[in-house]
C-alpha cells in the first residue's frame, strides 16, 4: 500500500519542516514522529494541541503513523466549546509540546510530550505498516455557527484525493517551498500547509505569526508557494506601494494561493498590477477538503474559485431540489458535491451526517454561479449571504467586492434584514478609510448601482469601526444581527 508520506517512509535527508529556527529533515521527522507513533499505538484517538510550533505537526504526522484518529484543538477554544470537544472525541491521550500548559479539559488526560529532537540513539524507530485508505485520519471540529461544533471524520483516503488533486491543479512538486502562517487545527493550515507539502516530499517554512517581513524573507529565500486568507493579503497589498522587497518576492513567487474566505476583487487587482502575479483561489470545506481551484495553468480570473478538482463532481441546484443547468454567471444555486475527497461522518451525530446529503451529494450551504466556461463564482453562504430582495435572489459577495472599490471604503459587509414590501433589503456595513468623513449611504448605492443591476444598492448603511471576524478572517455576520 502506497504510505501517505512516501519521502518519510524513505527517510530522504531533505528539508521537511521549518519553524522558525526549529527544523527537521524527513529522516530526522521520521525518528522524531515515529517514537510517539509507537507509544501511541492502538488508541481510540488522541489530541492535538494545535499550536503553530513544530511540535504540533511532529503530533499530527505521529498519529497518522500511528493510524490513530487525530483531533486537533484550536488553543483559543473557549471553556464551553474546548470541553464540548473532548467529551464528544473522548480521545484516550492528549499530545503537546513538552512545557505547553494546558487547560483543565486536556489536562486531565493522560499526557504524550512531543519532542522536536531528530537524534536517535541505535537504530531507527520502525515506521508502522500503512493504514486502510478507509481508515479515520483526522476529526476536526466545525465553526459551530448554528450549534456546538460537530466533528467531521476524515478518511486517508479525503487526505490523498485532495492533495493528489492539487498536485495536478497546482503542478505541486517536491521541488516547491511552501511559506504560510496559517492555524494548525483545520484544513487550510494543517492538511494543505503542512500534509500538503509532505505528501509531495517538498518541505514548509511556518511564520509562526504572520508578517509581511516573513513572507518577504521566506520568497527571497527559496520559497516557491505561499498560502493565506484574505485578511493577510489585503495587508500584503495595503503594503505594497511602500515595500518594493515584498513587490519584488511576490514577482518571484511560483504561486500564491488564498483560501478560507473570498478575496476581494479589488484586493486581486492591487496585488496584479503592482507585482505581475495573479492570487489563486480554491474552495473547500472542513467536510469536503477541496472542491474546486483556479489551475496553476488556467486563467486566474478574479473573483472565482476556479474548476473542480480532479475527482470532485459539482452541482448546483434551487431550492425546489432541480439542477441549475445555466452557465451564465447569473443563476444561483447551492453548491453540492461528490467525491473521494468527502467526509464519511460527524462523529457521534447520525442525524446530522443523514441530514447533509441528498442522493450521496453533499449540500454545501455555499450559494454559487457558473460562468459560460464552467469557471465557479461563490456569492455567499445560504444561511446569511443570500438576499430575496423585490423577488430577485442577490449574493451579498458581488455587492461587498464592488463596495470595497469606492476609495472611502476601509471594510465591508452586506446582509439582508425584513422589508414589508421588498421580502428583504439589502444592508451595507461599512468601515470607512476616514471615519471622519465617511461615504454617505447615497453616494454607496449610487457607486453600487452604477456597476451592478439598480436592485442590488444597499437600501440601509450602517458605519462600524471594524468587521467581527474569526480566527480565519471570515466576517461574523451572525455577530452583526444576522
């Protein structure tokens, strides 16, 4: 059976990871990984406090060695939600970094230090025999937006299928440097900045806290790839006009990708036209890992998350359950999927595993368009980015990224709330570049009417001095009324 991480199996002496000063080659992570995958061997599941240090991902790869179920812990989990996952996971040990100071709902469970040391003495530790692809890889836990968070199980299987497909999108080799400073407790941090590189025996530099410096240094430095969200592209292209380095090593770069969150338009063009180097973006979901990208060797169209994936069948459909057969950017439908890169369950909840497919699709929740060539365009979230407005279904998306353009405009969000006579109006949340002298809500929806459809101006303007956002950047819409 084909390992999940051949240049690991091989023990190749080159680079793996990098935190930091910390570092491991692929032999010295064999040894540092293969010790705890030993002692761990034959447990129900174990914890991970994912901190973004290179002891977190010695853990993670140990427990895929180990073919034990692992579940990261996002380490700013509040009380409630933090207790809620262990009860729900009970994993029988937690893994650390030695030192770390946990809190009472992991420190009450049997403890695995995890060292960073690659020195052995006498022979190397035995790598366990491959697990079944079907085997449980990793359970990581949802946002919980609409309740306690559920974990979805994901296979080996979820894990070799997105990562082989983004080897084909991506041309990923084991000659790309991967530079990010991305959370180690879900997908985009974990799976693609960190598995992602080892799958394809090439290695990552990890940040640790994101900084346009870091990302400067790493690209002018042999890295080839960078990953981020958006909230860390709009700040590499709000620094650009001043820091001709970091134009310089994002021209260099081979690709950067954005994920996690839609970038805005205007965020694309700024990064384009001062460095030559247009962002990809992909879309994927804790369940789904990747649906879709813009290829490596396609047109980097703003505003799109490009084609699926190899292996990912992809359909939209109404609200009546029929499929959207329009392919002309304008036909809203809910994103469902299918494929070997899906989840097989949320652990302990039946009902709610049953109750996300239709017919073995997938439902989302993502609300999408397709344009003429298939290209995928997300206007939002079904539950708070879909607007029924005067009998017009409107994505909040289009309306936020022509926002962002009018130049008074810092951030922005848009929602619906109840009209009597529209169904729903349209509600800009605006954060104003000077708050002194913000865009009137006329001067808004005249600058969104003159570049969308009249029925898409924003009818109400509300001025905040930021947007609530989450660990990954999202704006919480939910946490403006929503």
């Amino acid at each position: 059976m084909t390992p999940l991480f051949p240049a690991l199996a091989a023990r190749a002496d080159r680079p793996a990871l990098r935190f930091g000063e910390r570092a491991l080659t692929y032999a010295g992570l064999a040894d540092a990984a293969g010790a705890p995958a030993v002692r761990i061997a034959g447990a129900r599941r174990v914890a991970v406090w994912a901190t973004p240090t290179l002891a977190t991902a010695v853990g993670v790869v140990a427990g895929l060695l180990a073919g034990v179920p692992v579940v990261p812990v996002n380490p700013r989990s509040g009380a409630r939600e933090l207790a809620h996952i262990v009860i729900d996971s009970a994993p029988d040990l937690v893994l650390a970094e030695a030192g770390a100071v946990l809190p009472p709902a992991l420190a009450a469970l049997e403890r695995v230090d995890i060292g960073t040391d690659h020195a052995t003495a006498g022979a190397p530790v035995a790598l366990p025999p491959e697990p079944s692809p079907e085997a449980p890889a990793l359970i990581v836990y949802t946002s919980g937006t609409t309740g306690p968070p559920k974990g979805a199980v994901l296979p080996r299987r979820a894990l070799t299928a997105t990562l082989d497909a983004l080897e084909d999108a991506w041309r990923w080799t084991a000659d790309d440097v991967l530079v990010h400073a991305l959370p180690l407790f879900h997908v985009h941090g974990l799976i693609l900045g960190v598995l992602g590189p080892l799958r394809r025996g090439g290695s990552v530099r990890h940040l640790g806290r994101f900084d346009t410096d870091g990302v400067t240094r790493e690209l002018s430095s042999g890295a080839t790839m960078l990953f981020g969200v958006p909230t860390m592209y709009h700040r590499i292209a709000e620094a650009l006009a001043g820091d001709p380095a970091l134009v310089k090593a994002l021209a260099g770069a081979r690709l950067l990708v954005s994920g996690s969150a839609a970038l805005p338009v205007h965020d694309h063009r700024r990064i384009t036209a001062a460095t030559g180097r247009a962002v990809v973006e992909r879309y994927g979901m804790t369940e789904t890992l990747m649906n879709t990208s813009v290829r490596a060797d396609g047109e980097p169209r703003a505003g799109t998350v490009g084609l699926p994936l190899r292996g990912v069948e992809l359909r939209l459909v109404e609200e009546s359950g029929d499929p959207v057969e329009a392919y002309d950017g304008e036909t809203v439908g809910e994103i469902q999927v299918r494929g070997p890169n899906l989840f097989t369950a949320y652990l302990n909840r039946p009902d709610a595993t049953e109750a996300a497919f239709t017919d073995g699709w997938f439902r989302t929740g993502d609300m999408a368009v397709r344009d003429p060539d298939g290209y995928v365009r997300i206007v939002g979230r079904k539950a708070t980015d879909l607007i029924k407005s005067g009998g017009f279904k409107i994505g909040a998306g289009e309306i936020e990224n022509v926002l962002l353009e009018h130049p008074g405009v810092r951030e922005a969000a848009v929602t619906g709330e109840p009209d009597a006579d529209l169904g729903e109006r349209i509600v800009a949340w605006i954060v104003p570049r000077d708050p002194g002298l913000p865009p009137s809500a006329a001067e808004l929806a005249d600058h969104v009417a003159g570049q969308l459809a009249a029925h898409k101006r924003p009818r109400v303007v509300r001025y905040l001095d930021a947007l609530p956002r989450n660990d990954m950047g999202k704006v919480m819409k939910r946490s403006l009324g929503v």
